[in-house]
C-alpha cells in the first residue's frame, strides 16, 4: 500500500484525480438519494406558497441575518416540542429556497412563531424587543417601520423561484407587486385578489398597523406571522404518511 | 512590485484590469436600481485603482534576469501583510459583536451595524479575509521550496492573491449593505461566487504548473494538504452556491436546492469548509513550517499518509451531524455520526505526527515563542477534533447543538488551532521573506502567545459554560412535568459568561495587534539594514538561491 502511494506522490495529475475521487464518495452517497427517495419528504397537497409580501419579508429575515440567532428546526425532543410545538416536517421548508433551519438559538426557535403573537406584539418588538421582553439581547428593528418596501421587482423574483421549483402562476408573477400592497392594506380594492391567488387562510392585515403605507416592517411581520401555517403538521401530512402502505 | 513584471506580464495585467473595469461598469449600469450597482461601482473603483498602479510602473525598466535565479517571494510578503490586516478588522468585529450580546445597544442606529449583518463580516474576515489570505500566501512559499521550483510566472500569484481579496471585499461589504444567500459560511451572491471560482482555478492551474516545474521527484505532503484544499473547496463552493439569480441586474439569487436537501447541502459545504478550508490547508502550513522551525524531520511519513487520505475520505461524510433529531431522514444523520466517530483516527495520527516531531526539540519550545504557537496549535487541533467527534454522537447533540457549546468548540479550532498555527508560521516565514535574522522583538512575540494562549482558554472556558448550562436549563423539567425555565431565564443566565467571553476575544485582539506591529518593525528594520546593499551584485548572489527545503 505504502509502495503504491510512494508512486503515486510522484505524478501530480493522478494524484489530484485521487483527491476528488476519495473526496466526492461521501457527499454523494448521502445527497443523491435525498432528491430520488419519495419518504424523504411528506406529501402536504393543501400546502400554500407565500405571498410576494412573504417573500419580500423573508427576504428581509435573511438579510438582517436573523438565521443567525434564531433556528427554524423544532427537533424531535420532548423539550423542544413542549417549548415550541409539533416538531418539525421537511415538507413545511419544501418551498424554503434556501432553508433557515439555523444553528444556533441565540434566541427562541421561530418555527411555528406564526400566529403566536398579535402583529403589534411583532412591530412593537421588532422597533424595541427590550420594550415588551425586559432581558432581551436582540437588536433594535427600528428603521423597518421608517423604510419603504420595494415592491416593483417582486414579480421577478416569483419568477425565479418559480424556475427553482416552487408552483407560482403567471397569475400570480404578474400581480406581485399589487398584491403585496393588498395584502397590507385590507380596505383597498387590490386585496380580494390576494386571497383569490393565495387562499383563504391568507392574512390579510395592516401588519404595521398603517393601511396606507407598505413597510419593510409590514413585510416582515408578515412573513413570521406565516411561519410554520403553511400546513399542518399534527393533521393532513402525518395523516397521510400513516395511510401509506 | 509592478516593476518586478516583466513587460508582456504588465501589458496582460492592464487587460484583466480594463476587462473588469468593463465588468464593473456594465455592473453599476444593469444594476442601477439595485444593490448590484454599488458592488459594480466597487468592482470598478478596484480596477481603476490597479489601472493606476500598473500603469504608473508600466515602462520601468525589465526586471534583471538574475530574478529567475530565485524564488519569487513578493505575493507572499503581500499575503501576510493581507492577512493581517483582515485578521485585525475580523477579531475587531467579532469582539464588537461579543459585546453586543452583553449590551445590545452598544451599536449605531442603522442597518448595516446590527448584529445580524455585523456577525458574517466577522466570520467571513476571519476565515477567508485572514485565514485565506494567510494559505495563499504559505503555499505560494511552501510549494516553490518544497518543489525546488520558481512559481511559473510572476503575474498569475499576483492576480489569485489580489482576485480573493477582492472577492473578500465584495463579500464583507455586501453583508453589510444586505447583500447575501444567508448560507452559513456561504454568504456571498451569485456574482461573487462566479468570481471566487474563477480566481479558485487560476490558483488550481499556478500549483500544478509550479509543481510541474519541480526538481524533487516526490510531492511533499504539505503539498498533498494544500492541493486537496484547492480541489475539495471548489468542488464544495461549486455544489453548494447553485442559485438562479431573480436577474442579471439583481444581486438577489435563489438557491437552486430547498428544505431537507439544502440543508444536506448546506452542511455538505458547511462542515467541509472547516475541513478542507480550515483543516486541510493548515496541516499543510504545519507539517512545513513545524519541522523547519523544530529542525526535525516529520515524525512519520506513513503516518501522514494514512491521516491525510483518512481526513479526505472520512470528513466528507459528516456534515450531516449538524442536523441531528431534525428533518433529515434518520439514516443519514446516524451515517454522518459513525464517520464523525471514525474521523478521530486520522484527526488524532496527525495530531501526534506533529506532536511527535517535535520529540529532541522540546528544548525549543520551551525558548522559542514561534513553535510554541505551533505546538499549542497542535494540541488544541487534538483537543477540538476530539470535542468535534464527541459532540457529533447524537444524543451528545441534543444537550450541545442551538448553544454557545457549538461557539466554543469553533472558536477552540478557529483560535487554538488555525490562528495559532498561523500566527507561528508568519512568526517563522517573516524572517525568511524580509531577510533578517529573526523578527523584531522575540518578547512580542512572547507577549503575544500568552494573550493568544490566554484570550482562547477564556474565550472557550466562557462558551462551554453557557453552553452546557444553556442546554441543561432547556430540558429541566420541574416536578410536575413541565418545563422549569423559560427561554429568557436562560438567556439571562448566559450574561456573565457573555461578559467573559467578550473579554477573551479582547485579550485575542490585543495579541493580534501586538504581533501586526511587530512584523511592521521587523519590515522596517529589514529595510534599513538591507537597502544599501541589496542592489549590490554580492547581495543578489546571496539571497536564497533555488535551495532545497528539507
């Protein structure tokens, strides 16, 4: 073995060629079957995608680096479950381009955060966290309240995520923009077609308390507001994975 | 530096430089309504600027032809002055970002300061900004002795060195703007990836052609190390960065995989950085820079043999173990925790090849600073691939993983082992590439190990506690059943050790900067006692020929 090797260390190209060869097996053996074995991911038919606002709110999620302290990964464990709600299905991130599981809990997990809270509850802790958790060490939100959202472009990136998987229509690329207002400003003519496009169990609220103008706050109170509703867990999916034969 | 290119390499270097002065501008234009268009307006400001600096040596005179009687040493010298420049700016970050855990509103009223966009700065500066820039410029130094070789030409060195940082630079400087994938360690855009990757196989094909230059018959094993951090990086950067951008004006992308199989993916990249980013490419700094500085041969050739195709092999397999009791599927997470498990062999046969050494130079260490860094490197590389392997057992994960354990055994590999190896080959390398005989102030030096040493065994004391605390107040269940502690009870028992570790990364941070003065004195004093002769013909036949390293 060792004779093999001596021989081996002489010749760059093998040598290189041996290196993506040991190393490739791994990653191979463990990635590939997740994308071709169907158990890997539950079926949640009635699942819904998020609203362009909901986009535009995670994508302010990611972009203030909120993954960093706070995971989306409730895992199976008495303690976990019991603190934060049904563990986790890898159907509910299914839409998730890219996953927010995190790594660290800096913070409470915010999984099944959605619906937990009164939307001023978010904005009021967003703006200050210490003005309604004393003990907090989460950082001040304040200049969502004061930043426009930018809405003009939402239809491109429906467009984009439609093209890595996720069923947006072209009815709903083309509305984008219209519907993120609408489904901020519940009052205006624009909002039936968010919950025309989106279903029924779409909230449909002046997330910052402030009907007339679309914040970057509306945008993220929005999105956690959503998080872990997109199904549900405890029925129709674990339901089904039973029925399976 | 400009003047050492000889003149067709100058006339290449204006063209990269006008081509992506091109790419910028077309950047900043598509990109107008879009962040896309400051990081085109940077990319442009970083042209013009080395347009400047090309041009203004552009017709010096052709460098003498006795340069290709020696090693070429300037990407290495920019290196190491690079890297520490990042290495100050990331502990400066990351110990600011410590503190804001103790007082959140030790910061200003704006985005780009808050904690979440302020924590990728800091890992990203430490990592790529320093730790990248400091495997550059080792392995530009370490390939050619170790090959008996010249780098092949002397424009390519500069354009990998100068290329990273720049893709260094779009990454920092986005993260703060709001610009990023939010994928751990993978935080750049699409954009930015495109370029690493094109930096990353101008670097694959300046090694190989350097090696293809070599006068030894055999690769030397560092070369293995580095090689195989070359190769996995990209391969890892290229799998894990697939997005599809919203457009060619947006810096916004989506990544191309979603739930279960990116964060399989994500991990994949994850874990593997630290293992070819972290691991790989420093043992090939150590198993050169140790012996040298030891003046010991390596303890085991069989041994590194079997420990590096073992670290290649076995750390591909593991990323999964970040993903314990979560949604991915049971048999791969109880895969990634076996391999973990089998990754101490290699991990532990190259601790003690270290080790082992330095066995009839522990005299050495005792006296001399620079290989302490080195030893204590080693030893805290045993230590945390060991913590690593425990931690990855599974129910060892559900106590350790979401707390500040995780952010200990990081910063025991990232302090303990990657700065210190790093910091004790600058220690050795300086001398070598300034032509002095040691560095500035051997007790700096000292000084320096002690905050290091110091700053680390505070700064992991600090997050193993709070961690383990953290983890145990999570899962007390009082004696009717339910949870006895709320979230914000743990939090609120974390604030000394939060207190302590900001003051471990502070003791960090001062060693750091003692080190950048002295190397900036040592450059000093290397200038003042060389320039006269330097120019000389006898001082040209003196400075090191194409010599053998070993």
């Amino acid at each position: 073995m060792f004779g093999l090797h001596y021989r081996l260390e002489r010749k760059s190209i093998p040598f290189i060629l041996a290196i993506v060869g040991v190393a490739s097996i791994g990653g191979f053996v463990e990635i590939a079957p997740l994308f071709t074995i169907h158990q890997t991911v539950e079926d949640a038919p009635k699942m819904r995608v998020y609203t362009p606002l909901e986009v535009a709110g995670r994508n302010i999620y990611m972009r203030e680096g909120c993954y960093a302290c706070h995971s989306q990964m409730i895992r199976t464990l008495r303690d976990d479950v019991e603190r934060y709600g049904h563990y986790s299905l890898a159907v509910e991130s299914k839409y998730d381009h890219p996953m927010l599981w995190g790594s660290k809990r800096t913070g409470p997990d915010l999984a099944r955060i959605g619906g937990k809270y009164s939307d001023q509850w978010h904005v009021i802790h967003l703006d200050n966290p210490r003005a309604v958790v004393r003990q907090s060490v989460m950082p001040r939100y304040d200049w969502l309240m004061r930043t426009e959202l930018k809405t003009s472009d939402l239809g491109l990136h429906l467009k984009a995520l439609r093209a890595v998987g996720v069923p947006y229509t072209d009815d709903m690329i083309a509305n984008a923009p219209v519907d993120a207002y609408g489904q901020a400003a519940p009052d205006s003519p624009v909002s039936e077609g968010v919950v025309k496009r989106y279903g029924a169990a779409t909230n449909v609220r002046a997330f910052d308390g402030r009907p007339n103008e679309l914040t970057e706050m509306d945008a993220l109170v929005a999105y956690l507001q959503i998080l872990g509703q997109l199904t549900s867990p405890g029925a129709d999916s674990v339901a089904q994975a039973k029925e399976r034969p | 530096m400009i003047a050492q290119l000889t003149s067709s390499e100058r006339h290449t270097a204006l063209a990269i430089l006008l081509l992506l002065a091109l790419c910028g501008l077309t950047m900043a234009g598509v990109g107008r309504d879009d962040l896309f268009g400051v990081h085109g307006a940077l990319v442009l400001v970083a042209a013009v600027g080395g347009i400047f600096a090309v041009g203004a040596n552009f017709y010096a005179p052709e460098p003498s032809q006795h340069r290709l009687e020696h090693y070429y040493d300037d990407p290495s010298k920019i290196g190491i002055v690079l890297s520490l420049v990042w290495v100050v700016f990331g502990l400066f970050i990351g110990d600011w970002v410590a503190w804001l855990l103790v007082n959140p509103d030790l910061t200003f009223d704006a985005g780009w300061s808050s904690f979440g966009r302020l924590r990728p700065v800091h890992t990203t500066s430490v990592i790529f900004g320093f730790g990248g820039n400091a495997l550059i410029a080792t392995s530009f130094y370490v390939m050619q002795r170790t090959s008996r070789a010249r780098l092949p030409d002397q424009l390519s060195p500069l354009f990998v060195l100068f290329g990273y940082n720049l893709f260094c630079v779009l990454a920092v400087t986005g993260y703060m703007l709001g610009i990023t994938q939010s994928r751990e360690y993978a935080e750049p855009e699409w954009y930015a990836d495109i370029w690493l990757t094109i930096v990353w196989i101008a670097y694959l094909v300046l090694y190989l052609r350097t090696l293809a230059r070599r006068k030894e018959p055999h690769i030397y094993v560092s070369n293995w190390y580095y090689l195989a951090f070359i190769l996995v990086v990209a391969m890892l950067h290229i799998v894990n960065n697939l997005a599809v951008p919203v457009s060619f004006g947006h810096a916004k992308s989506y990544s191309l995989f979603s739930g279960v199989q990116d964060a399989m993916t994500e991990w994949w990249y994850g874990h593997n950085a630290v293992a070819f980013f972290l691991t790989s490419g420093f043992l090939g700094m150590m198993y050169y820079y140790l012996p040298k500085r030891a003046g010991r041969p390596v303890f085991s050739y069989r041994l590194s043999i079997i420990s590096f195709w073992g670290i290649t092999f076995f750390y591909i397999w593991v990323g999964s173990h970040h993903l314990h009791y979560t949604a991915l599927p049971q048999w791969v997470q109880t895969l990634g925790m076996t391999f973990s498990l089998m990754l101490l062999v290699p991990s532990w046969a190259s601790a003690s090849n270290a080790l082992l050494t330095l066995n009839g130079a522990w005299h050495k260490v005792r006296d001399d600073a620079t290989l302490r860094f080195m030893m204590v490197a080693a030893v805290f590389y045993g230590l945390t691939t060991f913590e690593g392997s425990f931690m990855a057992i599974r129910p060892v994960n559900s106590l350790s993983h979401f707390t500040d354990w995780t952010i200990g055994h990081v910063h025991a590999g990232a302090l303990g082992w990657v700065a210190m190896i790093t910091f004790g080959s600058i220690y050795a390398s300086v001398p070598w590439l300034w032509k002095v005989k040691q560095m500035y102030s051997a007790k700096l030096v000292e000084a320096h190990f002690w905050l290091a040493l110091a700053g680390t065994v505070v700064y992991v004391f600090a997050m193993w506690n709070s961690g383990i605390v953290q983890g145990l107040m999570w899962r007390t269940y009082n004696e009717s059943g339910t949870l006895a502690y709320s979230f914000v009870d743990s939090l609120v028992a974390m604030h000394p050790y939060y207190i302590a570790r900001a003051v471990g990364g502070f003791l960090f941070l001062a060693g750091a900067v003692i080190g950048c003065w002295n190397v900036w004195m040592t450059t000093r004093w290397a200038a003042r006692v060389q320039a006269p002769e330097w120019q000389s013909e006898s001082a040209v036949a003196a400075a090191p020929a194409l010599q053998p390293a070993e």
